[in-house]
C-alpha cells in the first residue's frame, strides 16, 4: 500500500474524478482519495510516476507521502526510526491553506467594504459618496468594476482551479464558482459599457436603468463568502486530526542512552534495538523495552487511555511515550521507529482515516455527477426565465444563485470528517479501528461472541475460598498450603503461592517435596508431612467430613476447583481456586444486552462449569466444551443469527476472530498489530467492548445526520435558487445570499462532526436497542452424554448420524469428554436423537 499527497483538490467531485484517474493506470488494484487529510492510498505494482502522471493529467498535483515509506529515515543500525515518520506525517496533516485564505479574505474585506458603501448604500439608500461620484453613474460602475477586479485577482484560485477542471472535463465547486462569479463580472462589464454609451449620448435616464443592472457587487462577495467558508471548514478540518496530531506530539525528541558506561543524551533517530536507556521521574520513556533495573509507576494514558499508573519493575515491558511518574528506571530497547507500539497506533488511525466506509459510496457516487448536472440546471433556470419574458439580469441572477448555492463539499465530507474524529476520540480511550470499515459495521453487530479465559475472566487463577476443618485456623491452612505449593509446577499452585506471599511472604517452603500420581502432592515441614491436592487423592489418605464434602461440591458447581490439604494425615482444610471472573464483566454483558445485543460465551469448560460461570455474567447462551480449533465452527453457526462479533486475544482466537464479521482483540497492550482483528483493545476490560460498539453507532448517526443535511441542503436550496417559488411564495435568492448558505453548509457538516469529541464512551445512559431487520433466528443447543466411544472413527460415525437428521444444524462430538454437542435449527424430540445414536452401537446416558 502507497500513500500520495494530493493538491489542488476543493470538492468531493476533485477526489472522485482523481479516484477515477488513477483507477485507470494499469498495475492499480484499487485507490482510495481522502478530501479530508488531502492524500491517497493505492494498492496494486503501478510505479510512483505513472500514478503521480495520472494525477497530475487529471488537473491536479501528487507526491509520495512519507511515514510509511519514503519519509521514514533510517538509523544507523538500518531500521527506520520514529523522527522522520513523525515529522513527514505531521507535514502531512499540517493545516497550510488557513494562513492563506485569512490573507486572502483580509484583502478582499478591505476592498469589500468601500464595494458594497457604494453599490448598495449610495444606490439603494443615498448613502454619501466622494463629490466625484455624485451623479456620476458612469464613475460608479467603474469603482466597482475596479475594485471587483482587484478582489477577483486575489482569489484567483477559484478561477484557475475552477476552469482548469473544466478544460480537463473534470468540473468541480470551485468550477461552479468562478462560473457565477465570472458571469457577474462579464454581464456587469456589459452594463457598465451600455450605460457609458448610452450617457455619452444624453440619455441619462437610460444610463440610470443600467445602475440596477449591476452584479460586481454579487461577484466580489460570492469570492468573499466562498472564502470564508473555505477558511471556517479549514480550520474545522483541522481541529478533525487533532487526535491524531496529539498522538505524534507524544514522541520524545531525544532520549538518556548509556554508550561506553556514560550517560550520553541523544537524538531519537539514533536510539537502535538492544541499546540500554534510562528514564528519571517526570520523563517520558522514548521507546518500547523492557525493565532491566529500578521500580516506578509508568502513566500509560496516552495509549491506552487507562487513568491509573502502571507498575513496572524488573523484566516488565514499557512502550514509547509513557510518563515514568516516580522512580528510576533503566531499560534494554526492543522496538524503536516504526515498529513502537506508539508509532503502530498513529499509523492505524491514519490508515483507518484513509479507507472509505461503506456508506461514503452513496455520495460519492452523486459526486461524481452533480457538478456538471448543476451547470446544467443553472443554464436550464436562465433559459426558462428568459422564455418566461423576464430579463436577462433577473435570469442571470436566477442561474448565479443555482450555481454558487450548490454544494458538494458537503456531500463529500459527510463521512470522511465523522470516520476521522471517531477514529481519533477511540485511539484517546484505547479503542483502535483497522478501517473505516470496521468503525460503521461495529456498530451493526447483533451477536457478540466472548471467549470466556482472559476476555470474561481474568485468564489466571486465583484463591476465592478459604475453609479450615475444625480446630484449623485459616492461618495454619495457608501456611501449610503456600509451603507445600511452592515447589508445585502446576498452574493451580501458582494461585495459592500468590495469595499466601500475600498473608505471610516469609515462610519457608517444604523439604522432601514429591509430585504423585492422581493429583497429589506431599512434603515435609519442620517433621511435619504435609499433603494436598484432589478430594480423591487426599480421601485416601484422610476422613473428609460429610459438610466439607457438600461444601466442595457446591464449589465446583460454580466453576471452582476444590483443593484439599492434610498435615500428618489430619485434615487441615479446603481452598478453593478459579479463574476470576473481571469486575466489569457482569456490567459489560448486560450494558451489551441492553443496546439489543445477544451475548454467548464459548468455554473449553464441561457443561456443568460453563453454565455456572455464564449464569454469573448473565450471558444470553453458553457453548461449552469448545477447543481453540472449534471456534470458527461456532461462529460460523451464530452467523445464521445475524452479524456476529468476536471478542478474543488474538493468539489462540485468530481463525474465529478472521471468521467472525467484525473480530475484536482484547488486551492487545503492545501488540496492536493483531492481523486478525479489526478492532484493537489496548485494554483488558470487556467494557471497551461496549464502548467500541457505542463509538460505532455514535459516528453512524452522525455520518447519516451529515448526509441527510447535505441532501436536503442542495434538494431546497437548489429550487428556491431557481426561482421554482417565486410564482407561488414570491420568495427569490439572491446570489449573495446564496453564497453565503453555500458557505455555511460544509462548515455546519464539518462542525457536527466534531461534536463526537463530546462523547463519553463509556457512558450507557443513552444507549438504544437498534432496530433489527430481520427476524431473530432462534438457536437451540442440546448435549448428550454417550458412553462407548473410544476413538476420532467414533467421533465421526456419530457426528455423521446425528448431522444426518433434518433437524440438526451442526454437532460437535468428543470421544475424551462423552458427549455430542448438538445445534438445532427446529425442534426434535430427545428420544429421536437417542435413537440416532444408538442405532450405530452407542448407549446415550443422559440428554440436557
């Protein structure tokens, strides 16, 4: 993928008529034109000036834009560093045109003002004017000639631009304003001759006529106007990449690198991959590494957009533009560049502000013809009205209206300018799109698939119960406990060991230590032996009161693991481990349910565990015993219900996420380049998940807000410009007036866009179901449990019979587990799913 600076564009029919140019150049696959950011991205083998030649034959001006390529330098070691990237994307985004419009429009102000005192003020109301200029009619049209001229030089640009595109067939807005303007000037000039003649013959009555007959004032304020529109939607756009203009704003210039022993500070451009660097409070850390030496909390706001410090210390990583808050650190570099988390975020958005969203299409297709369809209806409206027997002055003022009055700029920056500030208020709060895409189908999804291990739970175990037997202190149990665990490899063990360095960091670990078979484990403390492990192992070498028991067994039916713990073959007590569902995840699902979403929630787990955790969360549907390689499977089935979402890590998940309609990679940290997904979570919280889909739809009402003003501004202005309403209203525009509406509209467009810097993403007191199209499809799930299947040719032969009845949808089989998962797609009794099974040698224990 390519990136160009484009130049000279004005409108939406500029960059569709670049789009179409380019698309023509053999080698290009496809090509995508931002009027917004002012560049292009092409894909495809066409060589750089074979593209830029098409440009520039189109009427308009093209370079290469670095960042991505060419601006990117390259640092001694070879690969490219941050500084030039930064710098190029900045030039890029640079807000040039404000500057010289203000010029511009400060020039003609200045000429502007004595114009109109003269040719409404004297003429319409007496107003005084020089002794020279009394009576003089033939010197007024002549100081408003000159001054008209002066103003029609300083915006020159409309003129050259407008009648440029028009020679190359290629008309645009700045067409159809020199095109009012000029024909203001031409007739005017007209006017200002006949009554020269006319008054060197006598006929002052006659020369008197012509004064009405003068538009240079309508000429010189419709350049005005049109200027100050054009500086007002400058500055808007502007303030549209503010996000991303922050975000390149965080790079640190220079950075503190240890070279020989010493401490030398140095250009950014020169930190290389495995240099050693050090970070004093209050600095920011100048590229992603890891923690060699020193403790300190490192505020990662500006990637994540996560308020609370993070603590790091030796062997943690840190990313690039983070703040070091409190302590010293020194780090080893990993990513420097491009290639920092930092720099990978800036690219995305920008990628993402590059891509056209879907419904973008239906304006650029109207684009593309509605320059030279309002030429058209202009020179229609004089015609008409001249045939009408009305004056070619009125009829000329009725075409001018038509001309100045319409526009597309604010047909073509409906969408661009909403995907922009959407896509930098999601970067703010961690919330990365891959593609304008992916920011209007979010938005769209009706399920949302949650893989349960580390998206609704925390994905690492942790102790939730503690119960001692009788005449055990709690104290004692997690002593014993965290002794015996120390040495344990096992991932359970893991959890103990944390909770008991928690209660008691300096006890000593046991001697002896064994793993057993059966899940057991033994050791010695102080001539104590201590065992632990499962309730069959540890009932084999103790008594287990009945209580304990019951307590264990409600325990697992709530998806925990019961761990028992015995000292000289006492019973010491129970702890019980689980991976800890996320505090924000019973909020998240429901805040989902809420905006008419369906939540299921896909486990490797039994039956029995997936739906105490799924009842916890409040999920609308399980799917449980699913391995990694099963998922694509299961999305492919929930997609029969409408658009489906999946959230998962993007490891593991890559196959479903790449299934799914729109893939969402949670907890993504560092690793935002998650080829996958098409939404990136800096975060862990299920909560931006919401978010994401909030954010969604917020830029999708406004792209539809946008778009419904820009039709509907064009559909009434373009009629009453016409004069359709003068037979029935009387009412009739003047072509200043119309000027100054076409002004406003993109300024209006460009303006609501930015009110999605306003929105709190994370707050649902909004939030509305949306409205589905189609009929939900109702997916019903059984699981029978089988016993007699020994091997994958089992698996087969059952999945085969059970998938072979009509009413079956899909049935995932496993001959470890004993049991045959079964989607439905209408109702079936259990006893003809029994029989299915059975009739191929199998026993069926149990259907649920």
């Amino acid at each position: 993928m390519k990136q160009y600076n484009v130049t000279g564009m004005s409108c939406a029919a500029c960059s569709s008529h670049v789009e179409k140019a380019v698309r023509a150049v053999e080698g290009v696959t496809s090509v995508t034109v931002s009027l917004l950011t002012n560049s292009m991205t092409v894909e495809g083998t066409a060589s750089d000036s074979a593209i830029i030649e098409a440009v520039t034959h189109a009427g308009y001006g093209a370079s290469p834009r670095g960042g991505h390529g060419a601006g990117a330098t390259a640092g001694p070691g070879g690969s490219h560093t941050s500084g030039g990237m930064f710098v190029a994307e900045e030039e890029a985004l640079a807000d040039r045109e404000t500057p010289k419009m203000k010029k511009r429009l400060v020039a003609s102000l200045i000429l502007l003002i004595p114009l109109m005192y003269v040719s409404m003020g004297h003429v319409m109301w007496d107003w005084p004017v020089p002794e020279i200029l009394q009576e003089n009619h033939c010197g007024i049209g002549v100081f408003q000639l000159v001054l008209t001229g002066l103003i029609m030089v300083i915006n020159q640009k409309f003129f050259i631009s407008g009648f440029t595109s028009l020679i190359h067939r290629a008309p645009n807005m700045d067409t159809l304003v020199a095109l009012g303007s000029a024909a203001s000037f031409l007739y005017s000039s007209y006017a200002l001759m006949a009554m020269t003649k006319l008054q060197a013959l006598g006929d002052t009555m006659g020369a008197h006529h012509y004064l009405h007959e003068f538009y240079f004032e309508s000429a010189a304020m419709i350049l005005t106007l049109i200027t100050v529109g054009k500086m007002l939607e400058a500055r808007s756009k502007g303030k549209t990449t503010d996000a991303l203009k922050s975000l390149m704003k965080l790079a640190p210039k220079t950075a503190t690198v240890i070279r020989n022993g010493e401490e030398i500070t140095v250009p950014m451009e020169e930190v290389q991959v495995d240099d050693e660097f050090v970070v004093r409070p209050g600095e920011s850390i100048p590229v992603d590494g890891i923690v060699l030496e020193g403790s300190s909390a490192v505020d990662e706001a500006a990637l994540t957009g996560e308020s609370i410090p993070v603590d790091k210390e030796a062997g943690d990583s840190v990313s690039a533009a983070t703040i070091n808050q409190s302590g010293f650190l020194r780090c080893r570099a990993l990513r420097v560049g491009e290639d920092t988390t930092l720099a990978q975020i800036i690219r995305m958005v920008s990628d993402a502000a590059a891509t056209k969203a879907p419904i973008a299409k239906v304006a650029d297709r109207v684009s593309g013809i509605f320059v030279p369809a309002v030429i058209a209806i202009a020179a229609v409206t004089m015609a008409g009205w001249l045939i009408a027997g009305e004056t070619v002055g009125f009829a000329l003022a009725r075409g001018i209206s038509v001309l100045v009055i319409s526009c597309p700029c604010a047909l073509g920056l409906a969408t661009p300018v909403a995907i922009m500030v959407g896509n930098g208020v999601g970067a703010r709060n961690g919330i990365l799109f891959k593609t304008a895409v992916s920011l209007e189908e979010t938005g769209k999804v009706d399920v949302v698939a949650l893989d349960k291990t580390g998206t609704i739970t925390m994905g690492q175990p942790a102790v939730t119960d503690v119960m001692a037997a009788e005449g055990v202190t709690e104290a004692r149990l997690i002593a014993e406990a965290y002794a015996l665990e120390q040495k344990s490899e096992h991932p359970l063990a893991k959890a103990i060991v944390a909770y008991g360095s928690s209660q008691n960091p300096d006890a000593a670990a046991v001697d002896e230590f064994e793993a057993l078979p059966g899940n057991g484990l033994v050791g010695r403390l102080d001539g104590i032996q201590l065992m632990g492990g499962s309730m069959k192992f540890i009932e084999s070498k103790t008594t287990i009161p009945q209580e304990m028991r019951r307590a264990a067994e409600a325990l697992a039916d709530q998806g925990k693991t019961p761990l028992f713990f015995a000292a000289n073959g006492t019973l010491s007590g129970m702890i019980a481990v689980a991976d800890v569902i996320k505090e924000d995840s019973p909020r998240a699902i429901r805040e989902l349910q809420n905006m008419g979403i369906r939540v299921v929630m896909l486990t490797g787990d039994n039956q029995k565990t997936a739906r105490a955790i799924g009842t916890q969360v409040g999920v609308d549907d399980v799917v449980a015993g699913v391995l990694p390689s099963g998922k694509e499977e299961v999305i492919r089935r929930l997609s029969a219900q409408g658009k489906v979402a999946m959230v998962g890590d993007g490891i593991n998940d890559a196959p479903a996420l790449t299934r799914a309609h729109i893939g969402i990679a949670i907890g993504a940290g560092t690793d935002v380049a998650i080829d996958a997904a098409d939404v990136v979570l800096m975060n862990s919280k299920l909560t931006d998940v919401v978010a994401a889909v909030r954010m969604s739809r917020a830029v999708l009402r406004n792209i539809h807000q946008n778009l419904f003003w820009a039709f509907f501004y064009n559909a009434v202005g373009i009629p009453l410009a016409a004069g359709l309403l003068i037979p029935v209203l009387g009412w009739q525009l003047n072509p200043m007036f119309a000027a100054a509406a076409m002004s406003l509209s993109s300024f209006c467009v460009v303006t609501n866009a930015l009110r999605l810097n306003l929105l709190r993403v994370h707050d649902s007191s909004r939030d509305q179901k949306r409205k589905k199209k189609e009929k939900e499809v109702k997916t019903m799930e059984r699981t029978m449990n089988i016993t007699g299947m020994m091997c994958g040719h089992c698996e087969a032969r059952v999945k085969k019979c059970l998938e072979a009845l009509d009413a079956v949808e899909a049935a995932e089989v496993s001959h470890e587990k004993g049991t045959a998962v079964v989607t439905l797609k209408e109702e079936i009794a259990n006893g003809d799913l029994k029989k299915a099974v059975e009739d191929q040698g199998y026993e069926v224990t149990s259907i649920q």
